[in-house]
C-alpha cells in the first residue's frame, strides 16, 4: 500500500465518526440518499446507496443465485462483507436465494497469500452457520491435467508471456466457468457479483463503461455465459474508500480485516482479480496486478514477492529465483525444440532435458522450503505426457523414414 494512500486513510478514518461507514442496519432502503457536503459525507451516501442496491437486489422476486466472485483480495472480501450485511438485514425467512462465495486456486498461487485466504475461508465457512444465513464457500481449481506444471514440465509450455498467455484461460477461468455454468443450467440463470471498480484503471473503467451500456437495470449480461448477469455494487468506489471501509469495519462472521492490511503492506502490492472471460485476461498478470501466481511470468519482476521477501518471509527467496529460471529456460532457444509440438519446423516446446532439470530444481526447492509446491499426481502426469511426447516423437521420425524409403524406391525404379 502506498504511504500516500495510507496517510489519507487515515485522515479520513478520523473523520468518520465509529460506526458511520455501515450506517445503522435500520436505515430504509428507500430513503433517498442526502446530498454530500465532504469526503466523508460522500463516502457515507456512497455506501448507503450500495446496502441499498444490494438489498433491494437480492430480494427482487425470484430465485436465482448469486455468484460473488471471491480472490482474498480487499475488493472482494468488502464485496463479500456487504454481501453478508445485507443478508443479515434482512429477516430469516426473505433470504430465499442461494449466495456462493466462490474462490478460485490455480494451484501456484503465492504461498503467503494462499495461506491467508485458506485460513480466511475455513474462518467464514465456520462462523458463516452459525449466522443462519444462506451463504456457501466454494473452492475451484484447474483440472490437473491442465495445471501450470503438467503444461510447462509435462508438455514443455515455455512460461507464460505477454504474447503467449496459456495460463488464464486453463487456470482460472475454465474452472470457474464450469460452476456458473452448472448453476445456470440447475436454476435457469445466475448472477455473478463482482467487486470491479471503475478506479481501478482506465481498461477497468473503459471495460464498466462498455458493458453498462447493455444493462437491464443494475445486472449487464455475462458476454461469454447465456443466462449469467453481472452485478457490479461497488465500481464507484475509490480505492481508498475501499480501504477506509475494511479500516473501519469487522467482519460479519468475526475478526477484523488486519491480517488482510498487514499483508497488502507487506507486499506493496495490488492482487490479480478474479477473471472469468476473456476480456478480464489482460489484466491477469500485468504489473499493476501482483498478488496471483507465483510463477507468473507475464510480469517482468515479480514486486510482491520481493516486497514479501524484504518485510521477513525469506522462504520464499528460493521460489523467486526459479520463477526467474522458468522465464531464463523458456527464452533461451537452447532450451527449445527445434520442431513445433505438430511436426512443423520452428521453436517448439522446452526440451526433455529443460524440462526434467526444471521439474528436479523444483522438488529440490519443494523439500528446502517444506511447502507443497508440485503434487505427486502432477509428477506422475508429467512422466506420463514425457513416455507419451517421446513415442510421438518416434512414430513422426518412423514415418519420415518410411516416407523417405518410399520416395527411394520410387526414384530407383
Ligand atoms: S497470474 Fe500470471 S501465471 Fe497466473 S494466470 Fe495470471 S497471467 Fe497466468
């Protein structure tokens, strides 16, 4: 978090009397938002206007559910706060519609975040039943056959580049896709909530701008998902409001949100959002977007992690200096096959010897820093696609050889 960022935090944090940033649960949703008159004030009516829309959202008269797309980070989890405030205000028997919160794991997430946001979600799964309400923790991740290292060590994906982006679609949006899909084909349409914010960049903004303009009030249609509605409460706000709020607040299901604050500190860092089309991927893995994948090497360097490293969570020096050796290895044609994966001349995958000296490094790391970094079934996968590459590769030369024969016996008749 930026000191300036942190500084006006704070200042606005005096401002607020307690208790002014969730004004009190009695506060009708009808009412017409006041006119603001300072920062804070509009801060106040902003987040008044949100509850408001939230409520009068959830209890339009149908069953679909909702989806909040969930990454750990401070915009999803004020998301998800909201969420279960709104629930909360609302009597037992109007809380009709299924809430999922829904967090995706590629697999190679940073270790230090990771741990946070399992530690976060088995807290809120725990607490989430005691409050009655109709809220359930989802956990997806990328089939194993499609995870970064079955790719990258099993068929010999160079690391994932600006140009060459592989990882997205298979790590993060497949998996998530598939349980909107199941939840629209089960009660015939969803809607996915979405903590995207218009200050979050220009793209960001641009993006909001474009798909508000097809709304049907609050919910604009998911482009890639028939059925699929986005609802996106708090794109006005800024991103220091966001942080006032999580400042300001407890969760609903117990605890306060420091360990959130302390981690963003100590990685100086924004967090990779939660994709789920195309048209988000850009922004999986860019600099202004660094707390995901570990590996991640669309990033030129890796800030969170070094940021990690220097505020005291040295174990993580080891995976840094292989993130750097993924990038070295896929750039270096040394490394490359000569021949595209489908026979045609060109630089093709890393090579069986770049690739078993990667997957060595990488158990070697795995038992240094005592973290699960690759599973066994992915090492048997990759020996597997390995046994399956060289016998291809043995039928491509046994036809080419065949072929020249042929051509041989042709010429000599
Ligand atoms: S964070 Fe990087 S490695 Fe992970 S899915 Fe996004 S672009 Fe790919």
């Amino acid at each position: 978090m930026a000191p300036a960022a942190m500084s006006l935090i704070n200042r606005e944090v005096k401002q607020l009397e307690p208790g002014s940033v969730y004004p009190a649960q009695e506060s009708r949703a009808d009412e017409e938002p006041p006119l603001a008159s300072s920062p804070a004030e509009n801060f106040g009516v902003k987040l008044k206007a949100i509850r408001r829309e939230l409520r009068e959202e959830y209890l339009q008269p149908h069953t679909k559910p909702w989806i909040i797309g969930f990454s750990g980070g401070k915009d999803s989890t004020l998301l998800a706060h909201l969420t279960v405030e709104c629930l909360l205000s609302i009597p037992p028997d109007e809380r009709k519609r299924r809430v999922y919160l829904v967090c995706n794991d590629t697999l190679v997430e940073s270790p230090v975040f990771q741990e946070f946001v399992n530690h976060l979600l088995a807290y809120i799964s725990e607490n989430l039943e005691s409050l009655r309400i109709p809220v359930e923790v989802v956990r997806t991740s990328p089939r194993i056959e499609e995870s970064f290292w079955v790719n990258m060590l099993g068929k010999g994906y160079p690391a994932p580049n600006r140009t060459f982006r592989w990882c997205t679609d298979r790590m993060k949006i497949r998996p998530t896709s598939k349980f909107i899909r199941e939840q629209v084909s089960h009660y015939g349409e969803a809607v996915l909530l979405l903590g995207v914010r218009r200050a979050e960049s220009a793209a960001r903004a641009a993006n909001i701008a474009k798909h508000s303009a097809k709304a049907e009030g609050r919910l604009t249609p998911h482009a890639d998902h028939k059925g699929c509605w986005i609802f996106t409460p708090i794109k006005d706000l800024t991103t220091d409001e966001v942080w006032i709020a999580l400042l300001k607040s407890r969760h609903p299901w117990g605890g306060s949100y420091k360990e959130l604050i302390q981690l963003y500190k100590d990685a100086a860092s924004g967090e990779c959002p939660f994709v789920l089309s195309k048209t988000d991927a850009p922004s999986c893995g860019t600099s202004s977007a660094r707390f995901g994948c570990w590996t991640c090497t669309v990033v030129e360097k890796d800030n969170a992690i070094q940021s990690l490293i220097a505020s005291g969570h040295e174990h993580l020096e080891p995976l840094a200096l292989f993130r750097n050796r993924l990038k070295q290895f896929s750039e270096d044609p040394q490394f490359r096959s000569k021949v595209r994966r489908n026979g045609q001349p060109g630089l093709g995958p890393l090579t069986y010897e770049a690739r078993r000296t990667l997957l060595e490094e990488l158990l070697a790391i795995q038992a240094q820093v005592g973290m699960q970094l690759i599973s066994e079934v992915e090492v048997r996968l990759i020996r597997e696609q390995w046994l399956q590459d060289r016998a291809e590769e043995t039928m491509r030369s046994m036809e080419k050889l065949s072929e020249m024969v042929e051509n041989q016996t042709k010429e000599n008749a």
